[in-house]
C-alpha cells in the first residue's frame, strides 16, 4: 500500500520483525522519525521547510539510498532535532558504496531562511559535509559522535568542543579557525586528522593512530596550543608546527615525524620510541625533560638564523637512535648540556652528534658525559668557548638555587670572577663584589650553566627566576 503523508512518499513493509520506512521531498508539517518506522531509507533529497520541525529519535537509522545519486541531502530551513544518546546514537550512513566519502552531501543548515540544525550523539557516514552550516553556529560540541569516511567531517569557525568523539577514515576529521577544546577522542586512519588555524588549542587523552597526518596547525596561534596526556601511534606526520604553547605527558611511537617544526612551544616529559624522526627543534623551542630513545633520528635543529631564537635543549635522555641523536643543522653553536646521551665513550657519543666536525657549514655542539643510569656526571666535552677541548675538573662549591639577584658562593677560597653560558652557549661574567658575592640582578631569568670559577673549569646549573 503506498499512501502520500506530509509531502512525503512511505511505502511500509515488514522484514523479520522491523518496519522500514522511505521518505524523500519537502517536509510541510511538524514530523517525528521514529524509532518503530527505523530504518528510514532517504531516496532523494528532503527539505524541512521554514516553522516545521523534523525531529529524529534516539537509535533510529537513516540510510541513503545513493545507489544512482551521490547528491542526495537533508536540508533544514526550519529545525531539524537529531540527538541521540549514550545507549542510542543516530545513526546515519549510505546504503551503497559504503567505503567511499562522498556518497552523499550530508546536513545542509539553510540559516537566511531561518535554519536550525540540532546534532549530538550520532554516527554518521559517507557524507561529503556531514553537518554543513551556511552560518556557523558560535558554538559547536559534539559528545559521543563517530565520523566515518566522511570528506570533511567537522567544519568550525568560533568555538569547537569535542568529547569522547571518533573521527575514523575521513579525508580531513576537523577543519576551521576556532577555539578548540578536545578530549579523550579517537583519530584513527585518517587523511589528515586535524586541520586546524587555533585561535586557543586544549587536547587531553586522546589518541592518533594511523593517521596519514595527526594534527597540523596551519598558522601562529592566536592564544596558546596545550597538547598533554595524548598518544600517537604509527602516523606519518603526528604533530605538525605546535607553537605557542606546550606538549606534554604524550606517547610518540612507530611515527614517521613525531613533531614537526616546534616553534615557540615547550615540548617536555614525553616518550619518543621507534620514530624516523623524534623532533625538529625551531625558534625558540624549548625542549626538556624528554626520553628521546631508539628512533631512527633523534632531534634535529633546523631553520633558525640567529642565536637570540635559538632552541633550548636540556635535561633529557636521549639514546640509541640510528642515525643520529642530534643534527645541528644550523650554522650556530649549542651547548647542550645536562642532555644525557647513555654512553661513557666521548667518540661514541661524538659518532651520533652532527656538527661542525662532521660539515663546517654547521655550528659545534659542546656535551656532556654522564654514566649508564644517567644521573652522575662524569665530564664535559667542550668545542667552542673558553677551554674548548678540555675536560672540566671536578670541584665542590656551593650556592642557593634558584637565585633571584645575589648569588653568595661558598667555596674553598676566594673567586673573583664566575663564567655562565646559557643553553644557546651565550658567554656572560660577572664579578665579585666582595666575599664571594656576586651580583646577578642584570642577568635575564632562564637557565644557566657555571661553567669557570676564576681560572677553574666547573659544570654546575643554575636557575635564575
């Protein structure tokens, strides 16, 4: 039996126990998909028109039958209420073709004639703009969404939250300049993940896996970029140009590029294992506190030309990557010092370092030799700067840390000058006052090595706040 409703064409049949419910054409009057007429199979384009509602119920299945159009789509000019539930997404997907991303258009929001689009908790497939917006709502969130195999699965322009989302297959997960603010969501196998200008950027637990490209920031950000608690797993590019801001607490493995061009940003107390290449270090990185261990290559310093942006480098552990665990692919000199490189040969260490003694288009790197458990130095290799080539004595002193203005150095005996370079290896001097008492309130905040009392080479760092 087939009978006209609302400007719709239903035809109601009954397989194994289930309704199935065709639709298509202009919505005229307030409607209700329910959930006993699910499946409904959508055989060409439906607009709700202005004043009338469509609402979709939870756990309802919409299917597109695309089987001759890839153009057919949901357009509202009025309202359009699709919002599942935790137990009972909406689920929306192609009947045919179902591996490709453009086997419909999607949602269409029509906003000049009055358009609303309400979505959450959803599941949608194959569209090529599941959730298109002619005005982009100020505020977009979406909590316990699935996007797959979609073109471009979610467009923003203002405000974006997302929680407990998965983005899976798509050729872009995200795209837009907006504030964004993500967490505990899955990327997984897509062409590029985020695709993002951030205006503000938080990210916690979520995880990246096989993505062709995980999250590419396409400009400065505006505020900051917060990447923390997050794991990347098997991608061919994980981060790309993060700045202006931190990375933090992350799992990087089996990558081809963990991070790509940190600018700006501090990327600290992550695990860097079984990537092609760890880090590429730019201006003004800060990059400290990291296990940077048996990747294929380990850090490299690239595209900075002059010392004042340089990247500090610290305090990390970085050890057994193949190629090599540091490339100063610059012309400028670095002092990486308190960096652990888990050998007691200097030669070993030096076969891993490419500097000037490798290419004298590049700058040195002065190090430093700790033993196996990385914990107790054992001496210094110097290139560059005062007593280059040789190693630093041990010698016992003493002094507060961190230092505000005044350092008061106790020491065997009395020292007139003391020798600092910061993690860049700019060389400054200061000289005492009187009784060991050294006034450093000209000297920037950061952190320092004291690498000469008098005419005694030491290693000793220090924090000046």
């Amino acid at each position: 039996m087939k009978t006209i409703l609302f400007g719709f064409l239903f035809s109601f049949c009954s397989i194994s126990s289930f309704a199935q419910t065709n639709v298509s054409g202009g919505i005229y009057q307030n409607t209700t998909w329910s959930l006993s007429g699910s499946p409904y199979i959508v055989n060409s384009s439906i607009v709700v028109f202005p004043g009338k509602t469509l609402t979709i119920e939870p756990g309802v299945e919409i299917q597109i039958n695309n089987q001759n159009n890839s153009n057919i789509y949901i357009e509202t000019r009025g309202t359009i209420n699709c919002v599942g539930t935790d137990a009972q997404p909406i689920k929306i997907h192609a009947l045919y073709d179902t591996l490709s991303t453009v086997a419909w258009q999607g949602f269409v929001c029509t906003s000049s004639q009055g358009g609303v689009l309400n979505a959450d908790r959803i599941e949608i497939s194959n569209a090529y703009f599941p959730l298109s917006y002619e005005t982009i709502p100020t505020t977009l969130s979406y909590t316990n969404s699935k996007f797959v195999r979609c073109f471009q699965a979610v467009t923003v322009g203002t405000n974006l939250n997302l929680s407990a989302c998965e983005f899976i297959d798509n050729e872009v997960g995200v795209y837009g300049w907006a504030n964004f603010n993500i967490n505990n969501c899955l990327f997984k196998e897509n062409t590029t993940s985020l695709y993002i200008y951030a205006s503000a950027f938080a990210m916690s637990n979520c995880s990246f896996i096989d993505n062709q490209i995980g999250a590419s920031f396409l400009a400065n950000a505006v505020d900051s970029i917060v990447i923390s608690s997050c794991e990347f797993f098997n991608n061919g590019l994980a981060i790309n140009y993060p700045n202006n801001g931190r990375v933090e607490n992350c799992e990087f493995s089996d990558n081809g590029t963990a991070v790509q061009a940190a600018y700006d940003c501090e990327i600290k107390n992550n695990t860097f294992f079984y990537n092609i290449l760890a880090i590429e270090a730019t201006v003004d990185a800060n990059i400290h506190n990291n296990q940077i261990n048996n990747n294929a290559e380990g850090i490299i310093i690239s595209n900075v030309t002059s010392i004042q942006d340089s990247p500090s480098i610290y305090d990390n552990e970085i050890c057994g990557n193949t190629y090599y665990n540091v490339n100063n692919n610059t012309n400028m000199n670095y002092s990486l010092f308190s960096n652990c490189f888990c050998d007691l040969d200097s030669a070993q260490i030096e076969a891993y370092l490419i500097d000037g003694y490798d290419d004298i288009t590049k700058g040195l790197i002065n190090y430093q030799i700790y033993d196996s458990s990385c914990t107790l130095l054992l001496g210094n290799v110097v290139k560059f700067g005062e007593g280059a080539g040789l190693e630093e004595a041990a010698f016992e002193f003493q002094f507060e840390n961190p230092i505000h203005e005044q350092l008061q150095l106790i020491a065997p005996f009395e020292v007139k000058e003391m020798v600092f370079q910061n993690m860049s290896g700019q060389t400054y001097y200061f000289r005492s006052s009187t009784n060991n008492l050294f006034d450093l309130s000209q000297l920037a905040p950061g952190y320092y090595f004291i690498v000469k009392l008098g005419e005694q080479r030491v290693s000793k760092a220090l924090v000046k706040y």
